[in-house]
C-alpha cells in the first residue's frame, strides 16, 4: 500500500510503562513530524473519522486487546512489538515507522470467531462476547473431569471427556491450541482447529475442520460451572447454557510489513526447525 496523503493514526497501550519507553516515544514523535495526526484510544468510541489504522503498542496480548475494540469496525491493526514471542506483533518500532513514513505495507485478512451462549440469562452475563480473533475455550473450573458435547453442522461427536475443548483460528494455532497440541496452521488456510485439553481418553486428538462450520458446545461436570476464555478475556458459564461458535461475517485486517512472514515468526520466536545441519 502507497498512500499519497498523510495518514490518521491511532494507537492502543495496555501498559502505562510504555509511555516512558524512549523507542516508542520517538516513533510517535517522528510521526507527528511528519504531519500524520496520531493519537491515543481506549475505546471505541475514541475512534475518529477517517482513521486509516491503529497501532498496537505492547505484545500480542495488547494486539487482541485492540482487536477486540476496532476489529470489527474494519480499521487495519499494526502491531509494534515492545514484548518477547510477537506473532500477530512481530514489528519493532524502527521498522514500523520506516514503513508508515514510505507507505510500504500491506494488509493481510484473518478469520475471527463469532460466540455466543444460548440459555437462561445467558446474554446478560457475559460481557466480552462474541468476538475472538485466536481462540474460544471452555475449561473445568474446578477438580472434576468435564463431558463436553460437540455437534459439527448439527452432527453430534463422541463426547469429550477432558478438562476443556478449544477451537482455535489460523492465527491462534500457534498460541493456546500450539500448547495442547494442535497443528501450526498458515495464516490464510481457510479452516479452524477443535483440540481437546488434558483428554481423559487416549483416542481422541485435535481435528482441523472447515471455518464455515457451525459449532454448538455444551457440558457436564460435578463442578456445576466452566470458565469460558475467548482470546485474553475470562469468564465463567454455567452448565445449562449452550455455546455456538462459527465465523465472523468480517475479517481482522492485519498491516503487514515487507521484511516479515509466517515462517521468519516460526523460526526466530518458537526456533522451528532449528537443526545443527541447518545451520551449516
């Protein structure tokens, strides 16, 4: 992308302590130079006409945050990395104000799930639906095994009987579903990731199905709750509420850099591949 005007920016923080950081501090002072207006959001209602992106200013737990609050508003998100791993912000603040300053990017499409829980009181207690850009999971809230029931298209599967079930999008196979034992998937790979957590069973492994499914999640446990995580959000369920999972009718739009990718993430931050004989 090459824009011929100045752009209006906007940024997210979650950690006050950034704001002293002399690296992000020179990045929105070397903006403003340039005559692009830039300024800080919280909220939605922050947003400013015509706002061509924001910057997410932190890790990838600062990237959901702000995908949660303009997502779905189709705003581009930018992630600058002041953080450690950084898949969805991988970009170091020289790199992006490089980029801004030449008009040199890109944005690259991400599925988002779209949740929702179905039962008694149910849309009033819960406040952080329905939106997820990595993951939604269901977890046991205390000591006891959960039977977690799945229908797929309206077509039930064996009960699970594990401590939680999670579907992960392309773009969460390498957070949460990684840890559990999902596969890495591709970015732009059309297809969502169920993986059980802590299966009880042997037989039973994560399966990778079409991200046009529709997906209805009940459970049983002794423990008479769950806790439901969507992303970095947490709450808890009770067990006569039943959760459907299918996705978004929007994508997230991601800026993209030239200098990054997939594969160059995989390699520097979760060293896959790192071989001896690579390396001669």
């Amino acid at each position: 992308m090459n824009l011929l005007r100045h752009m209006k920016i906007g940024y997210f923080i979650l950690k006050d302590e950034l704001r002293e950081d002399p690296g992000m501090r020179t990045l929105l002072a070397d903006l403003e130079s340039a005559t692009f207006e830039v300024y800080e959001i919280k909220t939605k209602a922050d947003v400013r006409p015509e706002t061509d992106l924001v910057l997410s200013m932190g890790g990838d737990g600062t990237f959901l945050s702000a995908a949660h609050v303009v997502a779905d508003i189709g705003l581009p998100i930018l992630g600058v990395n002041f953080g450690r791993i950084g898949f969805l912000c991988e970009n170091r603040p020289e790199a992006v104000r490089k980029a801004l300053l030449e008009g040199d990017f890109s944005i690259e499409y991400r599925t988002v799930l779209n949740a929702t829980l179905k039962g008694p009181e149910a849309r009033k207690s819960i406040g952080m639906l329905p939106y997820s850009v990595n993951e939604v999971a269901i977890h046991r809230a205390g000591s006891s095994v959960m039977g977690i029931h799945v229908c797929i298209d309206g077509e039930p599967l064996p009960t699970y009987w594990a401590d939680g079930l999670l579907i992960a999008t392309p773009s969460g196979s390498t957070a949460y579903s990684l840890s559990v034992g999902g596969p890495i998937c591709m970015p732009d790979t059309k297809v969502l990731v169920m993986a059980p957590i802590s299966p009880h069973n042997l037989n039973v492994r994560p399966i990778v199905i079409p991200e046009t499914a529709k997906i209805d999640i009940s459970f049983e446990s002794r423990d008479g709750k769950a806790t439901l995580s969507m992303d970095n959000r947490v709450e808890q369920i009770q067990p006569d509420w039943t959760l459907h999972v299918e996705m978004a009718q929007f994508s997230l739009k991601r800026v993209r850099l030239p200098e990054s990718g997939f594969v160059k993430a995989l390699t520097s931050r979760l060293f896959w591949g790192e071989d001896m004989r690579n390396n001669e």
